[in-house]
C-alpha cells in the first residue's frame, strides 16, 4: 500500500487532471486574472447547488464570515454568540469587527452550537446589560450541519442575525435544505483541505437578500459604489482569483459523487469501529458531507495511545480542535475558565481525526480500523 494521505488531494487531481488543466490553461490565455467570467460562472452554479438566490465568492472562508457581519453594521458594543469548540476564524471575524464574542457550549453528539446553551447565553448577556445581543454564528462541523430548526428559531424570537459558518459545511443537509442556506447569510470556505477546495484560499458568502448582497459585492472591492474608484463605505480587497473560480468549476462538477463516497466511506470506518470508539452521529433528518471523520475516545489518554499507534504505522490523524476558543490566551480578557463549557471542553480532550477524502479506499479504511482496533 502506498502512501496513506489525510485528504488525498493528489488523487483528486489524478481523477480530474484533464478538466483543471483545460480551465487553468484558458485563464492563462484569456489573462482575465481578478473578476473574470468564470468567478460568476462559479457563484452562479453555487447558488443552484447551495438553493439560495445570491452567491459572491471571496478570497477565504475568513473574509466570507467577515463580510456578513460587516454588512450588518455589527460592532463595539454588540455580542456575537458563537460555539467554542470550532476553529478560531469563527471567532476571530467578530473580534474584527469591534464586537466581542460570547462564547456557548456544543451538543456532544454532532459537535455544534448547542441551542440550550445559546438560550442561556443570550439571557445572560441581557441580565447584565453591558453588550447588545446582535447576531449567532453557528458552525457546520466536521460537515454536520448544525441544529438549524432549534437555532433560526431561537434567533427570530430574540430578533438576532443568524450567520452559518459552513466553512466545513457544503454537501451538508437538513431535509433538502443545502448547507449554505440556513439563516441570514452563509459563508465557507474553498481551502484546500475543505470538502470542496481550491488551489489556494477561497470563499464565498450567500444570501437571498437582495439588499445584503448589494452591500456585500460593494464590502468585497473597497466599499465600492457606482464604480472600483467611487467609494461610499469602509470595505476591502475579498476577491476571489478567477484562477481558483475556474479550478473550483470541474471541482463541483464531481463534488456529488465525492461526497458519497466520504459517506460511504464514513459507513465502513463506523461499522468497524463503533465497538472501540464514539464513532461520528448523524442525526435523524441531517445529512453530513463528512469533511472530517472525527472519532471520540474515552479520554485524553486513549486519544493518545490511538493517535501514536497510528503515527507508528505511517498514518497521518489530527486533532481538530485541542483547544477551545474561550480558553485561548487572546481571550483571556474576557474572563472564561476551565470548566464553563464543560462539553466543548471534553470534546477538545477526546477527538481526533482520521484520513477522508472523496478518493479514499476500502483497504486503506480496513487498515486503519485493524491497527485502532488492535490496541
Ligand atoms: C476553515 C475554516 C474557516 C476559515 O476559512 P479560511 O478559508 O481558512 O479562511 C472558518 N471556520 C471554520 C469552521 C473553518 O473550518
């Protein structure tokens, strides 16, 4: 057996070698770098895909979290309710903007904000007065969307913006709502290593408010208005490469077939491993595109010995992620404590990661649940 990669990009390219040679080598002689016709091409095949009415692809899954908030005026003074077991970025956007994160614990099951603690938060945060409560970024991880019925609920009654970060997200589902279609406004990310990636970093923000997308496309060049030199607001540079929107086009052709087959693959690892470890839930009704088979051991010690037994036999696992954000040092100001978000927590302690990919084999699973298995 060769190599085992954690996302086997190479494969993917191997598969689809001709398609993005053909779109690399047209943007190279059309020479039509930033803004070209195969950006819109892109966004408008995504809102198909995704269901919503209006797309506008970013330079990452950062700038596509950032934009919404900005384009909501959410600033200084206002909470931005966000889950604290997710990556930084998810976080970081609302710091950006002035606004300061209010950090709510995650249900253990699929890994996501948990609405229960989001309830509470948001009581909280009005009991004590000193911020507004404005907006919630809920996080699709891992691929599972989160619980958007019990959210967009949560947030109509209290009047709150509702951002989907679905970074790891896209191929997700409720029903057949598409992830990148809960609440407000959506954003994920085209990084390599995500479900659906390009050669670089890249984003895309979607709404079906027509007032917000106007205000995002003007947010993306500069707070542009009439024209790229007409500037009527604080914006910045958020574009996408027309080189990464044409890579990404033959990239979402195959994403479909992709993503069964992560999910079959999620299948196997959890018909093998159910016996060993807290394998990945999928909830009644919720589709997960399983960007990331993330497993659960008993303890930090168990996470241990499997991860280095993996290690020893040449296989690539990670942590994702080891250490929530409210107990990160640059948020230290803000006064949390071990033991506030007693599930976010314990996830940080006791997940860790296996390879998946759209190109992974069946051997390549067997092998990797014989040597967990084994200890
Ligand atoms: C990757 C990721 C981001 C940021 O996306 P970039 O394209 O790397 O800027 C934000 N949120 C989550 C949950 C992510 O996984």
């Amino acid at each position: 057996m060769g190599k085992i990669e954690f996302n086997d990009l190479g494969a993917q390219y191997r598969h689809l070698k001709k398609e993005i040679d053909a779109q690399i080598a047209a943007v190279l002689s059309e020479a039509h770098f930033i803004s070209g016709p195969q950006v819109e091409q892109l966004e408008h095949e995504l809102c198909e895909y995704t269901g919503r009415k209006y797309c506008v692809a970013t330079s990452s899954g950062t700038a596509a979290l950032l934009l919404p908030l900005m384009a909501k005026g959410i600033g200084k003074g206002d909470a931005v309710f966000v889950p604290a077991f997710t990556f930084f970025a998810s976080a970081e956007v609302v710091s950006l903007t002035g606004a300061t994160p209010v950090f709510c614990d995650s249900e253990e099951d699929i890994f996501n904000l948990d609405p229960a603690s989001l309830e509470e938060q948001i009581e909280k945060v009005k009991r004590e007065g000193k911020l507004r409560p404005k907006a919630v970024i809920a996080v699709d991880l891992f691929g599972h969307p989160a619980d958007f019925p019990r959210i967009e609920e949560i947030c109509r009654k209290n009047g709150l913006f509702l951002l989907e970060d679905a970074a790891q997200g896209f191929g997700g589902a409720i029903g057949e709502r598409k992830a990148c279609s809960f609440g407000d406004c959506s954003g994920t990310s085209f990084f390599p290593a995500k479900a659906l990636g390009c050669y670089g970093d890249g984003g895309a923000v979607f709404t079906d408010d027509e007032e917000t997308y106007r205000l995002l496309t003007s947010l993306r060049v500069h707070g542009k208005g009439t024209m790229k030199y007409d500037n009527v607001r604080i914006g910045l540079n958020a574009r996408l490469d027309t080189l990464q929107a044409a890579i990404l086009l033959p990239k979402l052709h195959a994403f479909d077939e992709e993503n069964e087959h992560r999910r079959r693959a999620a299948k196997r690892y959890n018909e093998k491993l159910k016996d060993r470890f807290v394998v990945p839930q999928e909830r009644e009704g919720f589709t997960s595109s399983y960007g990331y088979y993330t497993l659960r051991a008993k303890d930090s010690a168990e996470r241990a010995k499997a991860m280095d037994a993996l290690k020893a036999a040449g296989i690539p696992c990670m942590i994702y992620y080891p250490k929530p954000l409210h107990l990160q040092k640059v948020y230290e100001p803000l006064g949390y404590r071990r033991g506030d978000l007693p599930v976010a927590e314990k996830l940080a302690d006791t997940v860790f990661s296996l390879p998946m990919h759209g190109y992974i084999s069946d051997d390549v699973i067997d092998e990797i649940c014989s040597i967990l298995n084994k200890i």
